[in-house]
C-alpha cells in the first residue's frame, strides 16, 4: 500500500510564513516580520528543494503550491529562482499546476504579472467577505472594492483563478450569506472555496470567544443552513462541490489539493510545511519546524528544516485516507481502502452508515452521502481506527 501514494500523484507544498498583518481568527504559520533577508531565504529554501529532489528523483511533479502566510509579498524573482530550481530538479508534467496563494491588497496586485512571468499560471486570492464591515471585523486590510479591483487584474493576468470566502460570521444572516455568494457567482470563474469560519484556540477570536466576547456567531442550525445553501447556489451555478469546501466547474478543481485528498506524495518545503512520501516501502510523514527564524537557521546548520520524519502505521494511513477520501464528493477508492484495512469492524460501521443514509457505493468508490457529508466530522469520529 504505501507504494499507492504513488498513484495519487506528486507535488510539492512551498510555505512562505509572513504577513503584512495577523488576521485575528488565523492558526496557520504566519508571522509579521519587518526584516526578511530574502537571499537568506532562497538560498535556503533551494537547498531544501535540492535535497528532496534527491530522494524523489524520477518522480514526475504534477503541482506546486506556494502557501502561506502570505506568498503573494514574495519577490517575483525569488518565486522565479524557485521555480527554475523546481524545473532543473524534477520532470514536470506538460500541464504542471503552479498555484500562488495573494491576499488582494494593491501591492500583491501589482506582482501579479512578476508572478505569471516566473511561472505561476493558477492564483488563489484570499477575499474572504464581500461585505465591508465583514471584512473590518474579520481584521482584513482590504475592502470589497480592493478585492473586486484585485480580482480583475487576475483575472487579466491569469487563466486559472480562485477566491476564497468565510462564512458563518459574527452577525452574519442567512439572506446576507445569500447575497454575497450571488455576488461571489458572478465574480467567478471556475473555482471558489468557501470555508465555514473556525474559533481556533491560540487565535485573538479563541482568546476573545473563551470568555465569551466574541458576540454574535451563527448557532449549527443557521451555519448548516449557510453551507446547504452554498451547496445549492454553486450547484446550479455550474460549480458543484468537489469537496467540502471547494467548488469548480468540471475541470477546474486544484490539481494540488487533489493530490491530498486521494492520499498521493507531496513534498513539504518551508517552516511548519507537511510532507507525506512514499519510500522505501514505507509511507513517511514529515514536519518542518515551524519558527521561521529556527527553521532558516537550522537549514543553513543542518542541511535540512525538519522537526520529525516517520513512518505512518497501516492504522494511521488508513485514518488519514477516510478522513481525506470521504471530503471529497467522487469519495474513495474501495479496493484502497480493502488493502488498508483488515479490520472487519471499520467494514461493518461502514455498512451500517450505508444503511442509515450517511455513505453510499458509487462506481468502485465509497463516498458520503449529501447528508453523510453535512455530518461529516461526527461521522469520521465514528469510523476512525483507534492507533495500535
Ligand atoms: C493560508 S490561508 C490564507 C491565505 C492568504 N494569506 C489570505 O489570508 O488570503 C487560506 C484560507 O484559509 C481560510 N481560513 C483561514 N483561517 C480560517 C478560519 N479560522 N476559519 C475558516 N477559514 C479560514 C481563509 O479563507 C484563507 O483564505
Ligand atoms: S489569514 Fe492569511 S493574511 Fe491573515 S494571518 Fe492568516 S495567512 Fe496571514
């Protein structure tokens, strides 16, 4: 089975850590730094892509993905050096899918056409409201006119462009939410995530929501009811689901999160960045250290960024296979999950959700059920091996 990772494609996930600002409800790596020695950088992060390029060779690259933070602010010629360091590393397949993660601010703007002449031929803009004192609450430095003006000048520059949206806002009402996604629909092209707001703990809104100042959030009821609706507008819009968060037109769904939902290898490079490869037999997980200042300085030391390097249990292959398979609405493929899996248990808890609607059998493939997918996170505690 761990040669199967294999299957699901290669790509490799880049993490530029910093922001201009911290968004207030934000968990991911990100950091405000006034001073980034961006040769520092490159050079370190050249290094990191020379030495998985050496125990990936003959592997053929189907994506990129420049993540953050904020990859958007770093310099096109950095992305470019990157990038060139990427092709002489890898055979990269005749339609590689190299995505750049922007905020919409005009200063990311303008390096949109840097970032295309460097090779970024898919960007991802984080718009995330289309209402202005939304987008205040939410800490964001752009208005809805900034995020419109951005999108355009992707659009001019770019083939291939998403936009994100949170929903399930502080005082956000259903006929609100209604509005922004017709709006949203309008603006789009072929892609759009929408992700239902999360109160992370260590954020300013899990410091502020724990002692029960932060007002106004919509109960489950209501942020069900926003993400059905979001279900039924993208639908007939032309965008229907691919997975739980992410709409497209047939086509143009991220080659890049496809190749985590079908479990393939990715290679992470940068602070905090995750990888999954299959070596040797054996599936390894990897973690980079997450400080950005540690991780630069023990790439320069060490030669490599990790923090952990292991190899996963058949139980924690198969954990995270359900977890990513059933997000997706074409579900998981059986005769992987049969050669996962040689515990008769997880198969009758399986046939049992069969029976009560939740997973349903599709050509070859399990997958949840409309409702199955609504109730998605109760239902993976219900299926998930316990580790042994
Ligand atoms: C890596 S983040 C941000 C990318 C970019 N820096 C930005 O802010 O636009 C990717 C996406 O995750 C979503 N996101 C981040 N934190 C979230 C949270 N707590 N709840 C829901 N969505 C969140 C946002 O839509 C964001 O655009
Ligand atoms: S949401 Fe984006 S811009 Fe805001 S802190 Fe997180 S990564 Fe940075």
């Amino acid at each position: 089975m761990p040669e199967a990772g294999r299957s699901g494609g290669f790509g490799l996930y880049l993490h530029w850590p910093f922001c201009q600002a911290k968004c207030p409800y934000c968990d991911f790596n990100s950091h405000v730094s006034g001073r980034i020695d961006h040769r520092r950088w490159q050079a370190a992060l050249i290094s990191e892509i020379d030495r998985h390029g050496r125990e990936t060779s003959g592997r053929i690259l189907n994506s990129v993905f420049f993540g953050g933070g904020t990859p958007g602010l770093m310099p096109p010629d950095l992305v470019a050096a990157l990038l060139d360091r990427i092709r002489r590393t890898w055979q990269v397949a005749n339609d590689l899918e190299v995505t750049l993660e922007a905020n919409p601010t005009s200063v990311e703007s303008s390096l949109f056409q840097g970032f295309r002449d460097a090779g970024v031929n898919r960007i991802s803009i984080g718009i995330q409201a289309l209402d202005d004192a939304a987008l205040r609450a939410l800490g964001r430095l752009h208005d809805t006119a900034r995020a419109r003006a951005a999108l355009e000048t992707a659009r001019a520059v770019f083939s291939r462009v998403s936009f994100d949206l949170i929903y399930a806002r502080q005082h956000q009402s259903l006929s609100g939410w209604k509005t922004e996604l017709r709006e949203a629909l309008e603006m789009t092209d072929g892609h759009l995530s929408l992700y239902q707001l999360t109160i992370e703990p260590g954020t300013a809104f899990g410091r502020l929501h724990a002692r029960g100042a932060l007002p106004g959030l919509p109960d489950e009821d209501l942020a069900a009811d926003m993400y059905l609706l979001a279900q039924e507008m993208c639908e007939a819009a032309g965008l229907p689901a691919y997975e739980i968060s992410n709409h497209a037109r047939p086509g143009d769904e991220s080659r890049h999160n496809m190749i985590y939902w079908t479990a393939g290898d990715y290679v992470g490079i940068g602070p905090g960045a995750h990888g999954r490869l299959s070596l040797g037999g054996k599936r390894l997980a990897t973690e980079a250290l997450s400080q950005p200042e540690r991780w630069l300085s023990q790439v320069e030391a060490l030669g490599h960024g990790e923090a952990s390097r292991r190899s996963l249990s058949r139980n924690e292959q198969l954990a995270e296979y359900l977890m990513m398979g059933l997000r997706l609405r074409a579900g998981l493929d059986e005769t992987r999950l049969s050669s996962l899996c040689v515990d008769d248990d997880l198969f009758n808890k399986i046939n049992t959700m069969k029976e009560a609607g939740l997973l349903e059998r599709c050509s070859g493939k399990l997958r949840a059920t409309s409702r199955g997918r609504l109730l998605l996170d109760a239902l993976l505690r219900e299926l998930l091996p316990v580790e042994g």
